[in-house]
C-alpha cells in the first residue's frame, strides 16, 4: 500500500506541477493575443479565464503523464531517464488526455507538444539537481 500511496502522490505532484506551468502559459498566451490580433478573443474570454482552463488542463495532462510514466518505467527515477524518452512519454501523455476524455480530439495537437517540453524540462531539472547533490556530497 506505502508503494501505491507513493506513485499516487508522484502523479499528483507532477499534476500540480504542469498545472502551475501552464496556468501561466494560458495568461500570457491570451496576453499576446489580445495585442496583437484583438479581433480574436471573444467577449467575455480574459487572462484569468485562460489561466483556469490551462492550469486545470495541465494538471490532467501533468497527471495522465505520471501514469504513463508509472506504467512505462515502473523501476527508474525520473533522473534516470533520458531526456527524449520523458519527452516522449510527455507527448504520450498529454496528448492521451484529451483523446480519452470528452475535450476535442484537436486539442491533442496542442497538448501533446507542451506535454513533452514539460516532461523534457522536468527530466532536465532531476538530472540538475542530482549532479549538484553529487557535488555538494563531495565537497563535504
């Protein structure tokens, strides 16, 4: 049970993650597009509309991610894992999301990219963090 717990509360984490990420993606990007194409952002849609539907879809995606990666790479950390591979299943992920779920299929076409930059940054942060713990150790 202590081993389920465990993943369930990575899946969560890696859910909450994406979401603040893409929460402020969906701001900026509704930000950029009401200065420049104005014309384009129905009345009533703002900044803060967006950043709820974007952070709710990344914490779906974060979280459809994790189980993939559950699945897939049941016995390694996430710093063990090469860069594109979590890319990959990032992409997996994220883009399984939409099509497993009522949102339009079309919206795997968005996800799927931001799912594997987000998957790729974080494989890049654990392997940072590990290679500085490994300096820190040897220093000490």
């Amino acid at each position: 049970m202590n081993r389920l717990l465990r993943r369930l509360r990575g899946i969560i984490g890696i859910g909450l993650t994406w979401s603040v990420g893409w929460t402020l993606l969906g701001a900026m990007l509704t930000l950029v597009l009401r200065a420049l194409r104005p014309e384009d952002v129905d009345p009533g849609e703002n900044e803060l509309i967006a950043a709820a539907v974007f952070g709710m879809a990344g914490f779906l995606c974060g979280a459809a991610f994790g189980v993939v990666l559950a699945m897939a790479e049941r016995r390694r950390a996430l710093d063990d894992l090469s860069v594109l591979r979590a890319a990959v299943w990032g992409a997996v992920g994220a883009a399984a999301m939409p099509l497993l779920t009522g949102m339009p299929d079309g919206m795997a076409i968005l996800f799927a990219p931001l799912g594997g930059v987000f998957a790729a940054g974080a494989v890049a942060l654990a392997k940072q963090a590990a290679r500085r713990d490994v300096v820190a150790q040897r220093m000490h």
